[in-house]
C-alpha cells in the first residue's frame, strides 16, 4: 500500500491581497533539493569566473541575491585587474554538499568546491516558493 501524498495547501482566492504574491511550497511537493543545490551553486562560481553570465541564474535566485553576486564578480574582476593579474578561468568542482532543513519548504545548504589552486565555499537558503526552489540568501567565502 502506498502512502498517501501530502495534501495540497489552500490557494488565497482572487480577493485575497496576498494572491499575486509568492506562495510558500512545501517540501514534499519540490524536486531534491541536492541536485538544485548542486546545479545553482556550480553556476554561481562559473559566474565568478567569468565564464557565465548572472543573468543566466535569474530564474533560481532572488532579486537582491542576483545583485549580489553580480557585485562580487565585478568587484573581483576589479581587484584582478589593479593587481594585473590574468583571469584564469577556473573550472570549479562541487566536492560536498550539506543540507538541513529548518522548516518545511526551507533548506540551508554549504557547498564546498575546488579548482586547481583554490578551494572555495558557498552557504546558501533555498525556498519552496511558487512549485520551485529558489535561492533567498548566498554568501561566499
């Protein structure tokens, strides 16, 4: 026998204020969270290499995170160049990611990746919003 699937919240009607808002989606109706993770994070330090654009992530992350990757790329794409030093476009590998959940429909996630000479890390908190995950919060190291 199998189990039953979690019952499906109740959407705001049409004159509820908060309809065209973003709806919270629990867990149990989301992908796994790993492989997003995984996919949004490896995009994250192609991005900080310079080999993709933060517009291409626009559809995982919030506003506010999007503006803040795009300004630690600019920022670090500036500190290479006061220093002369070339762009070596590493490619970063995930080595590990760690999940825990603090509610229903919200991950925090540590991501740890290497390249040929750096190792870096990444924290970031997913949400259940809309039938999706997306990104709320990143922080690099």
């Amino acid at each position: 026998m199998s189990p039953k699937p979690a019952p499906r919240p109740t959407p705001p009607a049409p004159s509820d204020p908060d309809f065209f808002d973003r709806q919270r989606t629990p867990t149990a109706q989301l992908p796994p969270p790993a492989v997003f993770t995984r996919n949004v994070a490896r995009g994250a330090f192609e991005v900080l290499a310079g080999v993709r654009r933060a517009e291409q992530l626009t559809r995982w992350m919030s506003e506010d995170v999007l503006d803040r990757l795009t300004t630690i790329k600019n920022l670090s794409a500036r500190a290479r160049s006061a220093r002369r030093v070339l762009s070596l476009y590493d490619v970063y590998e995930v080595q590990r990611v760690r999940l825990s959940s603090p509610g229903d429909g919200i991950i925090e996630a540590t991501v740890t990746a290497s390249a040929r000479a750096r190792t870096r890390a990444l924290a970031m908190r997913i949400e259940g919003l809309d039938g999706r995950w997306r990104v709320t919060s990143l922080g690099m190291m």
